[in-house]
C-alpha cells in the first residue's frame, strides 16, 4: 500500500542515503545477499559496507563489464546479487554481460543505474543515460523500473529481492520531489494513478511524475480533466491500466527522462497500436546526446517539463478529432 504526500517540496532524505541504509540492513538481514559496486560506494552511500561485510559487500573497482560476470557467477551458487554504479555503465558498458552471463544463463540480479537522464547533470553526455532504459526492455523476461522517489526506491530495492531474472532500477541520488509517504510498498507491474481525469491521460516516470501533477493542476484551471498515472514499471508494462485510461480519456500524454525511442512512451504507443488505437503524443528526449548543464536548465532543454506536457496534453486532445 502506498500513500501520496506530494506538495511540491524536495524530500527530506536523498536517494543515496536510502540506497545506502537499505542495502546495509539487507546484508544484515540476508546472508545470501551480496552487493558490488565499481569504485562508486562513497557517491552513493554505501562507503564502508565492504568492511562491515567483508564476505558479501565488494568494490571491484573500475571494470563493471567483469563485475556483472561476478554477479551471475554468484547468483549461480545461491547469492542474490545487487549490483550498482551509473546507469550509463549499468547498460551501455555491461550490457553483453548481463545479456550473456545472467539473463540468457537464466539466473537472478538486481541492476541500480544511478543518475538517470538529466540527474546526472554535471557529469555530462558521457555519463548521461537516455538509452538505458530501451536497452533493458530489450533483455528477455527482464523488470525495468524507475523508481519515483527515495520512499519508493527503499521499498522496490527490499520488494525485487527474490525476484526472478534480471531487474533494472533506476535511482536518482538527489533529493527529487517526494511523491509517496516512507513505508509505502508497491506491486510491481502495477502502475500507480496519483490522480484521476476524464480528458486526457500522463502515463509518466520518474522525475516526470511530479512535473505531471503540475500539469494536470495548471489544465484543470483551463476546464481540462487529467489523470496521472506513475508507471514505474515500465517493463512489464500495466497493459490493463494502460487500456482502462486509453478508454475513458481517448487521449495519452508519456512523459520520461530518457529518449522515446524504445522507452516508456514507445512501450505504451506499441501496446495501444495492437490493442487500442488512441492519440499518443511522447515527452521525452527526441533522439539526442546528453550534454553538461544545472539538471533545471537541462530540463528545460530537453522538454521534461510541465510546460511541455501542457502543451502535449492539448495535442493529443485534439488529435481525438
């Protein structure tokens, strides 16, 4: 069960310190739990745990192609793997690996790609993952999910714990807009409506969700009705929620911090195409290179915006004809 206390405010407590606290009390909690991270322990709150768990916390440095090898050698003897480091390494760089030495040998691994999109800010293009996500929606039987807020990644890291095959976790290691109460739980493959709408769907992600619930605020000021919908799991897809909204708004906003080719808007488009034929109109990265700026003017930049959802609201409403 969730609970929503969206205000418009920062969380209290950042991504990496939850990261970091909830990985501890795993290792303490489950001895078959390991984690390794590539040299990237201090940047996201789990500096330390290699010495407090000696036989299950390991920085295998800079060579995070070998570190998912690790892992699947691991999950092969009964661990549970979590393995951490940015999400442009976490798919780009690793990708055969994961594909070859987990997911095709058909064994079990948590994957944290921290900075998603934009967040990663600073560190600039080569580190900034718009792809990620299409990527892992591409691995057979893989989970793709991106966490909302530092409530929901707590719960989703302790949730995929024993799931099987492959899972992908996006985590921010700011502090973002808090969406969900503290304690909440979540059901994996169920998207979340944080609010309801006649005219118009967002089905969104992410650092979208909160820019969402600003758009639907602004259009209900101008007569128009739209739903929010958290799709945090954006594989496999809430097809039933995707469909039910389809219905009853006749017009689909995705929004996402990633590119929209193979995303959660291409996800959506694909599914309602089949089954549904509704106006989908995508926000997201328009097939572009990530680039250094202030996370606020790269927003901006790429139209992950409330502003931009507007205006892609009132084009899928009007494409309903």
């Amino acid at each position: 069960m969730y609970k929503i206390i969206y205000t418009g405010e920062l969380e209290k407590v950042a991504g990496k310190a939850v990261f970091g606290a909830t990985m501890k009390a795993l290792l303490a909690e489950d001895k078959d739990v390991v984690y390794l991270d590539a040299d990237l322990m201090n940047s996201v709150g789990t500096g330390g745990l290699e010495n407090q768990f000696p036989d299950q916390a390991f920085d295998v440095g800079i060579q995070e192609a070998n570190m998912a090898g690790l892992a699947g050698g691991l999950a092969a003897v009964g661990k549970k793997p979590y393995i951490h480091t940015f999400g442009c390494f976490a798919s780009r760089r690793m990708f055969d690996q994961v594909f070859i030495s987990i997911a095709y040998a058909q064994l079990n691994a948590r994957v944290i790609g921290s900075d998603p999109g934009v967040t990663a800010a600073y560190n600039g293009g080569t580190h900034m993952p718009f792809e990620d996500i299409c990527l892992y929606r591409a691995i057979p039987n893989a989970t793709v999910i991106e966490t909302t807020d530092a409530a929901m990644a707590g719960a989703i890291l302790r949730q995929t714990k024993d799931r099987p095959g492959v899972t992908y976790i996006r985590l921010s290691r700011k502090n973002l807009p808090a969406i969900y109460e503290p304690g909440s739980t979540f059901e994996i493959g169920k998207g979340n409506v944080l609010r309801d709408g006649k005219d118009v769907a967002f089905i969104v992600a992410g650092l979208l969700v909160a820019e969402a619930l600003k758009a639907a605020e602004e259009l209900e000021k101008e007569g128009i009705s739209a739903a929010v919908i958290d799709m945090f799991t954006i594989k496999p897809l809430d097809e039933a929620l995707t469909l039910e909204y389809a219905k009853k708004t006749g017009a689909i906003v995705t929004g996402e911090n990633g590119n929209i080719v193979g995303g959660l808007g291409a996800a959506v488009a694909g599914f309602l195409s089949e089954n549904r034929p509704t106006p989908v109109v995508r926000t997201g990265v328009q097939d572009r290179f990530g680039q250094v700026g202030a996370q606020n003017f790269l927003q901006e930049e790429y139209g992950l915006t409330a502003k931009v959802l507007i205006e892609n609201a009132k084009k899928a409403i009007a494409l309903k004809g």
